[in-house]
C-alpha cells in the first residue's frame, strides 16, 4: 500500500459526532454518529471499510449503511459503495464490530455511480466527492433522486454535505438548507489496519507490478 493510501485509509477509519453543532443548534442539526470501521482483508481480498450513519437517540437504526471498497492510486483514491443483502443484520456494527462477521463478497451489491473520489489537498487533509455523472440515485419521498455528496476528512474532523436533486429539472429535492455537518472525530479505529492489512496490501501491488 503507497504511503498516501495508507495515510488516507488510517485517516478515514474512525468514529465522527457532531455534537457539539447540534447542542448549539438542536432545531436545525440533529446528533449524528459516523463511523467507518475497518474491514477483514478477505472481504475483498483488499482494503475495504463499513460504514454507518445513525441518530444518536437511535443508534441500532441506521438510516444510512454501505459497504466500501478501497481502490488506491498515487492520486485519487477511490471508495467505491456496496449494499449488503440484509443490511438490518448490520445495523450497529459501527460501535460493536463482530456483526461484521458475517459480510461476504457474495452477497454485496455495488451501487454504480456512487464511488467517491477523494484526493488530498493539504497535508493529512482529504477532499471527496462523488464520481461524475450524475447517476447515484437515491429514492426519497416516491421519488428518484441524484446525489451529489461532498466529504472534507482528516484526523480531527468530518465536514459532509448531501444533497439530492431532480434529474429532470436539477431542482433541490432534499439536503440541509442550513450549511454542511461538522462532526469531530471521537474515536480512531487505525488500529484496525493491521500489519497484515497493509503487508498484504504491499504484496498484491509488487504482483500487480510484475509483467510477464
């Protein structure tokens, strides 16, 4: 794994609150949790990540779940999204990872269109959006939607925007009219990233190298 990638990945793993915007503004953000939990490398024969967004009065309902493979570049890297088929047996694997258990490739479904792109644009800070498009669809309300979804990440904090649009009209359909969450990062699951994760990492990238 290049040093980048490996930086970008131990940087996205963690747990992110956005407490303290909600206590000074309870009417406009509600409390959300996010995590991203590190993924045993036979998930995908490569490094990958769950992900789960939950009210903090409500943590065992998730109201967003995926599952994410990393493809890593000198570059950009690349989370690609996946759901799961029974995704309620997931429900709460941000704060008690042995649910992850039982993940298998098999039974994911990658969600096209929806792979964020990140790059770095300071030192240990990460900008992400959405592959371009326009064609991440998210149902709301009977209605079909495009996402477009903004991510500033590093080691202290989680700035995120979602918004959905029409595809016909490219009018507003949903999304914070009161300016993007800040959360604070709470809790580092770096650790996660063994050194398995990553020598396993490095060796799948020297086979890649080699021309026969």
């Amino acid at each position: 794994m290049t040093e980048l990638a490996l930086r970008f990945a131990k940087t996205l793993a963690g747990h992110y609150s956005n407490a303290a915007q909600s206590q000074c503004d309870p009417i406009k953000y509600a409390h959300i949790n996010i995590y991203f939990r590190p993924l045993p490398w036979e998930v995908f024969n490569g490094p990958g990540f769950y992900s789960e967004q939950s009210y903090d009065h409500d943590p065992w309902r998730p109201y967003r779940q995926g599952v994410h493979r990393l493809i890593p570049s000198e570059q950009t890297q690349v989370v690609e999204n996946y759901g799961f088929d029974t995704p309620i047996r997931l429900a709460g694997g941000g704060f008690t990872p042995e649910l992850l258990k039982i993940i298998r490739a098999d039974r994911l479904k990658q969600r096209c269109g929806c792979a964020m792109h990140f790059r770095e644009t300071a030192p240990g800070c990460f900008s992400g959006g959405l592959e371009p498009g326009q064609i991440c669809l998210v149902p709301r309300n009977g209605r079909r939607t495009y996402l477009v979804s903004e991510v500033l990440v590093d080691r202290e904090r989680w700035i995120s925007r979602d918004q959905g649009f029409d595809p016909a009209t490219d009018e507003l359909q949903w999304g914070s009219e009161h300016g993007p969450l800040q959360f604070e990062r709470v809790a580092s699951f770096e650790s996660d990233i063994t050194a398995e994760w990553v020598s396993r990492m490095a060796e799948k990238e020297t086979d890649s190298n080699i021309i026969i």
